[in-house]
C-alpha cells in the first residue's frame, strides 16, 4: 500500500510537469486551429467528396456504393453542359480578375503617392460600403441597373435617351454580373497593392528620376515591378472566391450568364442529388486548391517587404 | 459491390416515389370522410404543454395576417396570431416546388409545410409529413371533396387542400401581336427576344416544354419517356436566349419588371393577372390551344413536429370561411372552401374568367392539373441541363 502512494506521488507530479510545460502550450496553440481546420474545412470536403463517389446519399432509403460514374459524366460525358458551364465560369472570373486588378491598380497608386495625409480617410471612405452585406449591395445594383432604374431613368432626364427606351443589357446579361463582380472586389485587390506601394522605398524613385528616368519610365521600371507581389495577392484574392460565385449571376444575371458556382448551388437546393452537385464541388475545390499552388508562391507573405518578397 | 450510377441513383428515387404512389392507389376510391384516419390523441401533450411556436416552410405572401412578414394584405392566419401571438411563428420560405421538398428534407424540421400536390408523394415517401387529424379542423367538412381526396395517401390525409388556381402566360396586350398568342409557342416566339420570362421551376418548365411539343394527353405532359424528356429539354434550351431572365421571386422580380415593361410575356399565376389590371397595364391570361395548367397547394403536417395541436389551429385559421373569401378576392385564387356564394367575391367578371366560384374548374378537360412526376428527378437533371447550357 505504500508502495502505491510513493508511486502515485512520483507520477502525478510527472504528469502536472507536462501540463504547465512549454510543449504542452505549444500542443494546445498547434491543436486548436487543427482541429478547426480539420473540423470545418478538411471534414466537409471530405463528406463531399464522399457524396460525389457515391459512397453517401441524401435520400432516405437509398444506400450509397462506391461508384465513379457521375466523375466520368462531368469529365468525359460528350456535351457535358455543367463541364461548358465550369469553363465559361473560369473566363468570366479571369476577366473579372483581370480588370479588378487593372482598376484598382490607379485607385491604390493614388492611395500611395498622391493622396498622402488623407490616404486613410480616403480608404476608409472606400471601404465604407462593403461593411454592409454583400447581398444588398448586390440588390443596390439591381436598383440601378434596371430597366427603370436609376441609370436609364438618368439617362432620361438628361434625354441622352428617348423616354422608356432604356438600355436593357445594363442588367440581366454578363455585362452586369461582371459590373458587379468588379465592384464588389476592387477595393479588396486595390489594398495589397496600397500596402506594397505604401512602404515601397522613396529612394528608390528618387535614384530612377536621378539616373534620367522620366516618371512613366520610372513607373514602368522601378514601381510596377516592386508592386507585383501586391498584384498577384490581389489578382489571387477576386480569382479564388469568384470561382465559386452565385449570387451577383442569380440577381442580375440573365439565363446565359449563369456561373458554375450556380449549378452548385441549385443541384443542393433545388434537386435531391447531391451527389452529382458534389462532383461539381469538388471539381471547383480542385480548381482552387491548383490555383492557390500556382500562384502562392508568388505571394509573399510580408506585403510590407517586396524587395525580399522579389529576391 | 454494386454500382450505383446516376440512372441508378434516379431510379431508386423513382421506386421510392412510385411505392408512395401505388400505396396510394390503393386507397383512391374511399371516401373523403371515412378515409382521414385519426391519431391517438390520448397519447399526445396538451396544447397548454406545447411548446408553440410555429415553424413554417411558406411560399412568400402566405404569411398568417397579424404577423410581421405579412404584407400582401391577407387575413387568412389572423385568428391564430390573435390567439398566440404574432411573433409565434417563424417563416422559411420555398421559391418552387423543388425546393419545398430539398428545404423540407433537408432544413427542416417544419411543424407545417405548404407544398403543391404534386409533390405529396415525396413528402409523404421521405418520411417528412404525419397525417392530419381532420377532427381537429371544424371547417374540413367544407372542403372540396376532390381535392381532398388528392390529399390522401394511404388512406390518410396527409394534405389539407387550401389554394388552387392556373398557371399560363400573361402578355401585354398592347405590345404581342393577337396573332401570335394562341398557344404555348408564344414564349418560343423570337419576336419577342428579351422580353419573355419563365419560371425557374423544373417541373412546371418540363410541363411547359411538353405541351408546345404536343403531348397534351391527360396525364402525358407528367409521365414523359425518357426521349420526351430529351425533347423537351432541347426545346428549352431552344428557348433559353429569348428569356430576360428566369424569375425566381413573383413579387420581388417578376411583376415590378413586368410592371415596368421589362417583360411583355411570362409565366405565372393568376394573382399576377389580377395586380397587372389592378396596375391597369393591357394584359391577357393566355388560354392556350393546348391547356393551361392548374395547380393545387395545401397544408402538410411535419413528422416531428411538438407543435401538434397548434399545428391544426394555424391551419384551421387558413381554411374557415371567411379566411377563404378573403383569400379568393386578394388573388383570385380558387380555395377549397366549397361553401363561398357568388355574392361572396367582389369582382364577378374576373371571378367568371378565372373560374375561381366553379368548384370543379380544375378537373376541366381543358386544364392540365399538375400530378406527381414518376421521373421527377429526371426532370430537374433536364431542368438543371438547360440552364447549364
């Protein structure tokens, strides 16, 4: 019996050293966001991908069996339209993209170097807006752009156009959905540009303008290329979100503007085959997963160092 | 170990669906009265020990009068909300009748659900809904007798038949040519490119799709072969680019952009017919050379509710007489009720044209009632198909 307590007293406190031990608090701190991601990133998908093989089903009733038919309809099937439908997506969101960072290239240069003391009221008043929800402003739009809405009615009033004749392809078509898209995202690609250009160095500059450098040369020699790991972050940060957009196509979208992320979402609300919309999902997680590979390693992540960033 | 594919995958959709339906058969030809079966009541709380707040799947507009989320003006509900309270119950809303089954199985669970009949199958072979017990409702007994009988399954009664009405294209008179509105063709017109808005409904478009093709025996236009189903999907895919878009909400986006000419054509229900000439815009109800189509909606009871007896109160409060006079002259839908005079609407010129007084209208061999698919499933991959392409 006192064999056992001595024990015991060696144990315990053995075991209370390992509690309050510095490995231990780095377990914890490594645990907790494992677990997060395990829990309601890595979890989820692989449901999903379960559901694409099969292996699940959503319908009482109906037992799930390994099976790879739906991957070979999407991948292979002849005319597959969901499959014309992921590739038109990916157009639209490497337009969008492309022009997101092209629009908010200007808007963060002026951020950087003209504005000066007034650089964080003026984003601040730029960011404004997108602390409201997504979907109202998207909704916004809508008011805007339709028929009658606030563009044709001005147009009107203006009499650029004749009374009632309204410019119908504002709204319900792919130049609205890519309107919106653009709207909704500069503002995000335009601040890792800002945070680049923001701490790019003046002496830098300054040396293009000493060595004979005009400002254009400067800027196409010296400041673009310091800026581009703000570029691709911000390229990157519309590209992998709206791949999977559904909402600006199903509010001013028309029929042939709708995006992939729309027959997702319908194969999940409207229909009872989950499993098909699951090989979409996956399909668009994959996409993601590859687009990330590529460009993450373009983006630093120390935006305020683009010189190591460079190097 | 078995394959299952998607046609697999479809087709023990459609075994569930069809053993729902023959189990249904079966009881067919009982009567409206002796075939509601009741539940044990003895076995089952009070209502003072329910827990009684509502939770209802509904289309938007069918909200009880007295509750915030009512706005369209209908009274239909307000005995309930005088009774409980009008914070107690809470709304999720369904956009066609796809997702009343996708949100039903799948966001629930609902104490009530409203979908349309032909989805009660489902319902019912999914296990979603319990039987209603008619004793509990003081106005069944004025049901329309037909409509109740398509609410049985099994010789339960598992829907509370409630609206009824059509489904066709509206025009503007003023903008479409007389010529050119004669059956469904008309949204296949390309005269009309941009101005034209159907549904997003799968099943309903299906049905749309079938009848401009000629399938228009009773029953044909629900039960497609699987090569009608290819046709129809093409013809949809044919009629894609002439859409301004599909709506998805009637009063949030169908009938202000009709209102503000938008859209000349669309399908829709007779309500919209109604605020069109209440708006006093030129308007026609298509009667199509081939049939309209009708429809019926009505109350299913959630299997899990613990809302049981408040369950047939709400529903009580949409069915009594005079919730459905006031129903019929704010969208001119036809009710179940069989007990409204003529005198009892206001408008007896729409009242003639729609039907809405004529207890039978929906059996008219010139309707189509939309049925319970077989190949449901089928028709939403179509459906999907087409707007993927």
């Amino acid at each position: 019996m006192s064999t056992t307590t001595v024990t015991g007293a060696l144990v315990k406190p053995a075991r209370l050293r390992w509690l309050s031990s510095r490995a231990f608090a780095r377990f914890l701190t490594a645990a907790t966001p494992t677990l997060y991601v395990l829990l309601l990133l890595v979890g989820p998908i692989v449901l999903i991908g379960l559901y694409s093989f099969g292996l699940m089903s959503n319908i009482p009733g109906v037992h799930g069996s390994f099976s790879t038919s739906n991957w070979s309809d999407f991948l292979t099937g002849a005319g597959n339209p969901f499959r014309s439908r992921f590739f038109t997506s990916m157009l639209i969101t490497l337009v969008v993209s492309c022009a997101a960072v092209l629009g908010a290239y200007p808007l963060a240069y002026f951020l950087a170097f003209v504005a000066r003391r007034h650089r964080y009221t003026i984003l601040l008043a730029v960011m404004a807006p997108f602390f409201t929800s997504y979907l109202l402003r998207v909704i916004a739009w809508q008011v805007m752009l339709n028929n009658d809405g606030v563009i044709n009615s001005l147009l009107w009033q203006l009499h650029l156009r004749a009374n009632g004749h309204a410019i119908t392809w504002l709204i319900y078509s792919k130049f609205s959905v890519g309107l919106v898209l653009f709207y909704a995202w500069v503002p995000f690609v335009a601040l890792p540009i800002f945070v680049v250009l923001d701490n790019l160095d003046p002496r830098l500059i300054d040396a293009a303008h000493d060595l004979g450098a005009g400002r254009f040369s400067t800027f196409l020699r010296v400041t673009l290329p310091l800026s581009l790991p703000g570029v691709v972050a911000g390229f990157v940060f519309v590209l992998i979100p709206t791949t999977g957009e559904f909402i600006a196509p199903l509010l001013v979208g028309g029929p042939s503007s709708q995006m992939f992320g729309n027959s997702i979402q319908a194969f999940f609300s409207d229909t009872p085959d989950w499993n098909y919309g699951s090989v979409l999902a996956i399909a668009l997680v994959v996409v993601v997963i590859v687009l990330l590979a590529l460009f993450g390693r373009f983006v630093s992540p120390d935006l305020a160092a683009p010189e190591e960033a460079a190097a | 170990m078995r394959d299952i594919n998607r046609r697999d995958f479809l087709a023990a959709g459609v075994a569930l669906g069809s053993a729902a339906v023959l189990g249904g058969c079966g009881s067919s030809n009982s009567s409206a009265s002796s075939s509601a079966k009741t539940t044990p009541l003895a076995k089952r709380p009070d209502i003072a020990k329910e827990p009684g707040h509502l939770s209802i799947l509904e289309w938007g507009g069918y909200e009880a009068g007295g509750t915030p989320a009512q706005t369209s003006g209908l009274w239909a509900g307000t005995d309930y909300t005088k009774a409980f309270g009008k914070h107690s119950v809470t709304y999720t809303y369904i956009v066609n009748d796809d997702q009343s089954l996708a949100k039903a199985a799948n966001g629930g669970p609902f104490d009530i659900m409203h979908p349309c009949n032909e989805m009660l199958p489902s319902f019912v072979s999914e296990g979603l809904v319990q039987p209603w017990d008619t004793s509990l409702l003081p106005s069944f007994k004025n049901l329309n007798p037909f409509l109740v009988q398509k609410g049985q399954l099994n010789g339960k009664q598992y829907m509370i038949p409630w609206d009824w009405g059509y489904a066709s294209l509206l025009y503007r008179t003023d903008k479409i040519d007389p010529a050119d509105a004669t059956g469904w063709e008309l949204a296949w017109n390309p005269k009309y490119k941009g101005r034209i808005s159907l549904w997003n409904g799968a099943g309903s478009n299906m049905e749309v799709a079938a009848l401009k093709l000629g399938y228009t025996k009773p029953g044909e236009m629900d039960h497609m072969s699987d090569s009608q189903i290819q046709a129809a999907k093409q013809a949809l895919i044919q009629q894609k680019p002439l859409n301004k878009f599909y709506w998805s909400s009637e009063y949030g986006q169908m009938q202000p952009a009709f209102k503000a000419g938008d859209i000349w054509i669309a399908y829709t229900w007779q309500d919209a017919y109604v605020s069109m000439n209440a708006a006093k815009l030129k308007v026609a109800y298509l009667n199509p050379s081939e049939g309209k189509l009708s429809w019926f909606c009505g109350f299913v009871l959630g299997a899990q509710t613990k809302n049981y007896f408040h369950a047939h109160k709400y529903v009580e409060s949409f069915i009594n007489h005079h919730a459905c006079v006031q129903m019929t002259n704010l969208f001119y839908y036809g009710t179940s009720d069989m007990t409204i005079k003529p005198s009892e609407i206001q408008d007896q010129h729409l009242a003639k044209q729609l039907n809405v007084g004529d207890p039978h209208a929906i059996e008219a061999s010139d309707v189509h009632l939309q049925s319970w698919q077989p190949n449901r499933s089928m028709y939403e991959l179509a459906w999907q198909e087409v707007l993927a392409s």
